[in-house]
C-alpha cells in the first residue's frame, strides 16, 4: 500500500488547512463570476444597471469555439502485442461515452468547463461513476469552485497529494443510500456471502439530521441572486495519491466518516481532472479572463452606465425655475403652467454633451484592447479605433484571424489535455470498479484486430473465447488484475474541419500536380524522387491531418517494386503511336515520363525534321545496367526527343 498522506486521525486537521488556504485564493472568484455572467456592479445608482458585455460573450464564444465535437484519440498500454488496449478502446467508444450523460450531455459538460475555466482560470471535474440506463460507468462531474479545497502551498491542482471535495445532500438521498446500502447486506448474508460496504450505514444514520447552511463560498450564483434555499447535509471526501490509499468521506461538523474506499486505480491518481485557461506558475487554480481584464471592462460597464444616464440628462433635463406658480410645475410636453408672479420663468439646464461625442471611439479602443489581451475580434471594430491592427485591409484581417487562431487553438489544447485526463481516468477506473464477468458483443473492426494477433501467436483464448470471438463476442473477466491503459487525444480533433478551406487545399494539391510536366515524368524515371516531392508539397498546402495523406515508407517500396515490374514485362516496348492525334501523343509520352513537343509528334512542320527512333524501356535500363544516373538519362531523353541531337 502507498504512503497515506490522510488518515482517520488528521483528516481533519487537513481539510480546515486546506479549506483556509483555499478561500483565501478565491477570494475574487465572486467578482470573476459577476464580470463572465455579465452582472452590473452593485451600488452603481442613479446610474443604469447595464453592462457593455464584451467580456462575458468572450467566455461564451471561445467555449463554443473550442468545443465544436468530441476529440478522438487510442487507447494504449506498457505491454507490447496486448490485447487489452483494443477491448478498451471498444468499451470508451461503446460503454463510457454514450452515457457519460449525467446532468447534461458530455460535449454540454465540456462546453461548460472550458467556459468555468475561462470565468476562474481552471475547471476541476470529478470522474464519478454511477448508474445510467442500466449501465455501470464513469461520468465527469463538474465540481463548482467553492466545493473543492487544495493541499496547501502547490502550484497546480495536478500536483496536489491530496485535496478535498465537498458535496451536498439532501436528507431523502441519505436516506435512499441507508435502505440500498442494508438491503445488499440483507441479500448478501442469504446468499451465505459477506458484503463488504464502503458506506457505513450507522455513520449515516448518525448525520442524517445534520442539515447545514452554505457558507458563501459554496452559495452558486443563482442560488445567491434568486435567494433560493439549497442547504443541505455537508459530506466531504478526501482524495488522495497513491495505489490502494484510501478516500475518506466525513460530515465536518460531527466529524464522522461515512465512507472508507480504497483507490482501485492501478495508476493510483485520485479521480479529479483540470482544465486551465491560463497558467503563470504561482496560482494552483490559474488566472482567468476576468482577473485579466476586468478592470478594463469595468471601466467600459461604467462608460456605458455614465452614458446612458447622461443621454436620459440630456433627452429630460433639469429645470430652474423662477418666482411663484398656481400649480406644481412638471416638465412633461406641452404643458401650460400658470404663473402667479410677473417675473415667474422655467429654464431647462443646459447639460454639457462633449464628453457623449468621443462614446463611441473610446469604447472602441477600450473594446480593442480588451480583445487584444484574451483573443477574439468584432466586425464591428472600426479601423481608426486607434490599434494598428484593427484595420480593415485584407492584411490586417489576416492578421487579426491568425492572432485570433493562436488564442483559441491554445483554449482548444487546454480542453483537449483535459479530455485525455478524465478518458485516460474513465477508462481505467471502469476496469478497476466493475467485477464479474461481462459477454461483450464487438464490433467487426475491433473482433478483426483481436483476429489478427491470435493468427500472429500474441493471443491466445480457450476454445469458448476462440468460438465465441467467431461471432464477434468475448468474455472479458474483470476480477483479474488490469495493468495501467493510457490514452492519448489525437490533436486538434475536437475542430470541427472547415470543408471550403479544406477543398481550396486539395484543389491547390491538384493543380499542383496537374500543371507540372516535370512532376509526372519523375513519377516514373525517379519515383522515388517524386514520393519524396509529394509528401512535402502535402504537408505544406494546409491540409488538415497531412500523415494521413503522406506516402508511407511501406507504400513507396510498394510502388518502387510496381514500377520495376512493369519495366520487366514490356522491355522492348517503344513510344510510337503515330495512329494517335498530336495532344494525344503528347499526353501519352508524359504518361510515361518524356516530355513531347508539338514539333515532336508532327502537329507543328519544322525546316527539317530528324527522324528520330523510339526511346524503349530496354533502353532505359540497359543504360542504368552500364551505371548511368536517372539524372542523366533523363537529361539525354529530354536533349534526344526535343533537339534530335546525341544518342541514348
């Protein structure tokens, strides 16, 4: 068994120093969640209660842009030729993913933690495993910020040993849990076996009137601004590092420990995943866009406030009056007030506007500045808002895409190391928690690779395995030991492609080879040469994904070998196909690497036309038999046909 970093005895002791260290590194988030919800200041009358927004829809729409789909990756494990990482593989795509739907559906969840990420810098996530349509798997669960305390004195939540999570429940789940939990006791003692429960239903019953009130840190905001009573029974559990350590969930106030479980993970991380939107190396929880900016889009809330409350000034002014009047004065359209004093006069206050003539440019400039920090662009930017780059030429969007590209594409990293942790998590906590044996029903891909590595001698299964895996089914046993699977996200497949730019890449792709004369006659003199060719111009047009693309070492000896083949049945086989039209000939010869000219098959008359015998592939390699370079030859094919000078 790992080192303990929290037991029985200092749980506690534990948990309120990690509780102090944390609220002190929260104390903003507050003000963070009032700026990504797009909240006005409190406080802030007579002034309008509006806000200018820039910064919340930031939050909203890099979220949105960042989780367009769910990121593909392989499933694989330290063992060579091992069978487990492509039943894994089965299980994530087929058991885990489809109901990872707890609370909301999963690209929901994802799109919701990189927006919490971007509002306070990080995003935790607990991979909690229940119960969903009848079937037993992990799920991320999105833990809010003022639930989760940090070991103290650590620069990430990654590194932390160990940390705490608070969850709270109401008195009927409490309840629900006591009567499951005696009931598969009751059913286990009939059946002459001993339960072993990782609740203890007495602890439970002892909390079980222990309802507490939140504190303000774990008060949501919607339960804050629509004063709604969500208190409930406190259980923390301490997570910590470590195989086999244990995870202890308590009731602060009595101090009594509900549950013991032990980390089946054979990796020995604790179930806790984190998604940054920012790092600087000092912060555990990260920095987000509203302790980057939120003093700028403070001051544009205030110019907006001021704004609005200057216009209503300037639309209903204030009046003086003078002398003495037989009714109240009201300053509505068209009013007749009678005066009871000769002298008596309304003048409406003249109210200075200079300061509403420059809103619009200086909010502008302010809003360029807030983008140019956190990422992101609006059409509606005007080129003189006073940034260079804010200009509305062809360069300067392209550089504003380009900028905007990096930003995002860097969230969009952040997110996909976050879905690599908790699939890695997913994965092996579904082995280390499931128990029995399972009849799995696979795919025809996933039974094919089985296939092959028995037929290679790296599988080998019992008659019933090998006569059910003909039907594409297994049983897997999942009481014996499962070695650590690891899982790597394939990059940038959470992007949904843009087909119009992809269609320009094949397209210029094409062209490229279409257009060069030269291109096709080393296809076949040098193929080697043109693979090479090939492949670089592949991954230099802008294709997503170029690899998969790309020639492969394999393929190219492939089409080395074809090439020579077909030298060796036609040796004697000339160009000359004089029955052909001229662009026919000329399409022809390039086909087969030389290069014709109009004069060369007749459409054009020369003075004197040398008659000139066809080059043949016997040619060819009588003169790579002698030690003459492929450069060469194909120099004297080229000097021979076009100038009808020198001899192959």
């Amino acid at each position: 068994m790992a080192y303990q970093y929290l037991t029985k005895t200092n749980i506690f002791r534990r948990y309120e120093e990690a509780k102090r260290y944390t609220d002190k590194l929260t104390t903003p988030f507050p003000e963070f969640a009032r700026l990504a919800r797009n909240k006005p200041a409190p406080n802030i009358a007579p002034y309008p209660a509006v806000t200018d927004g820039t910064l919340s829809s930031i939050i909203e729409e890099n979220s949105r842009q960042v989780v367009q789909q769910a990121p593909t990756g392989v499933v694989t494990s330290d063992q060579e030729n091992d069978w487990l990482p492509i039943v894994a593989d089965f299980i994530y795509r087929e058991k885990i993913l489809p109901f990872a739907n707890a609370d909301y559906d999963l690209l929901e969840k994802s799109q919701l933690v990189v927006k919490n990420a971007g509002a306070f810098g990080s995003c935790a996530t607990f991979d909690r495993f229940a119960q969903h349509d009848f079937n037993f798997g992990p799920d991320p669960e999105i833990i809010y910020w003022g639930d989760l305390m940090l070991q103290k004195g650590k620069k990430s939540g990654e590194a932390c040993s160990y940390l705490f999570y608070r969850v709270w429940w109401q008195k009927s789940d409490i309840q629900s849990l006591i009567d499951s939990e005696n009931q598969r006791a009751a059913e286990a003692k009939k059946r002459g076996e001993k339960y072993e429960a990782t609740w203890d239903p007495q602890a439970l019953q002892a909390v079980l009137d222990s309802a507490t009130e939140k504190d303000q840190q774990a008060t949501t905001e919607t339960e804050e601004d629509r004063g709604l009573d969500a208190n409930g029974i406190e259980l923390i559990t301490g997570f910590q590092k470590g195989v086999k350590a244990n995870f202890y969930t308590f009731e602060p106030n009595s101090k009594k420990i509900v549950r013991t479980k032990v980390n089946n993970d054979p990796r020995g991380k604790m179930p806790i995943q984190w998604c940054y939107c920012e790092i600087d190396g000092t912060n555990p929880l990260g920095r987000g866009y509203p302790e980057v900016v939120g003093a700028i889009q403070n001051f544009m809330d205030a110019r907006m406030q001021m704004a609005g409350y200057a216009s209503a000034l300037e639309l209903n002014p204030p009046t003086v009056v003078y002398g003495e009047f037989n009714e109240a004065v009201e300053y509505l359209p068209n009013a007749v007030f009678h005066a009871s004093t000769p002298d008596a006069k309304i003048i409406p206050l003249d109210v200075n506007t200079t300061a509403q003539n420059d809103y619009i440019q200086s909010q502008s400039y302010l809003q360029s500045q807030l983008y140019q920090r956190v990422g992101g662009q609006h059409s509606n930017i005007p080129s003189g808002s006073g940034v260079i780059t804010d200009g509305k030429t062809p360069a300067a969007i392209n550089s504003q895409n380009a900028r905007l590209d990096v930003d995002v594409n860097t969230l969009r990293k952040h997110f996909e190391a976050w879905w690599e942790s908790w699939s890695e998590d997913a994965i092996n906590r579904y082995f280390a928690e499931r128990a029995g044996k399972e009849l799995l029903q696979l795919d025809e891909v996933t039974a094919d690779k089985l296939r092959a590595l028995i037929d290679e001698g790296h599988l080998v299964l019992d008659k019933n395995g090998l006569a059910l895996l003909a039907k594409n089914q297994m049983i897997i046993d999942y009481d014996s030991a499962t070695p650590a699977l690891r899982f790597k996200v394939d990059p940038s497949s959470s992007k949904v492609q843009d087909d119009a730019s992809q269609l320009k890449a094949l397209e210029t792709l094409q062209q490229f080879i279409d257009s060069s004369q030269t291109i096709q006659q080393i296809f076949t003199i040098l193929p080697e040469k043109a693979i090479s060719i090939l492949n670089s111009v592949i991954g230099l047009v802008g294709l997503e994904d170029p690899e998969k693309l790309k020639i492969t070492d394999e393929e190219k000896d492939k089409v080395v070998e074809r090439l020579a083949q077909l030298g060796q049945k036609m040796p004697t086989e000339a160009i000359n196909f004089k029955d052909l039209p001229a662009a026919g000939q000329i399409q022809e010869a390039a086909q087969a690497g030389i290069q014709l000219s109009p004069q060369d098959v007749g459409a054009v008359q020369p003075q004197q036309q040398p008659q000139l015998p066809p080059v043949t592939q016997q040619h060819i390699q009588e003169l790579r038999a002698q030690g003459v370079p492929d450069n060469i030859i194909a120099q004297a094919i080229q000097q021979y046909q076009n100038q009808g000078t020198g001899n192959v």
